[in-house]
C-alpha cells in the first residue's frame, strides 16, 4: 500500500467515526428530549 492510500484510506475511517460519533450524539438528545426515564436518571445522577 503506498503512503497515499494509506493516508486516504485513513481519513475515510476517521470520517466514518466522526459521523457514528455525531449521529449517536443526535440520537442521545432525541432520546433525552422524548425518555422521561432517561430524564429521571439524569436528574438522580446529576442533580
């Protein structure tokens, strides 16, 4: 593999897990905006 593929394949993964990385942060603000369970344990632990 020469170095430019490398570096490209390694962007593609960084990119992949960037955007894993922000749509499960989406889908924790949707989930705390429509879980009142998840809102209760958040307020126990971080009151």
């Amino acid at each position: 593999m020469s170095d430019k593929a490398f570096i490209i394949s390694t962007i593609i993964v960084l990119a992949i897990c960037l955007l894993l990385t922000l749509a499960h942060l989406a889908y924790i603000g949707y989930a705390y905006q429509n879980s009142s369970i998840i809102y209760f344990v958040s307020q126990e632990i971080w009151p």
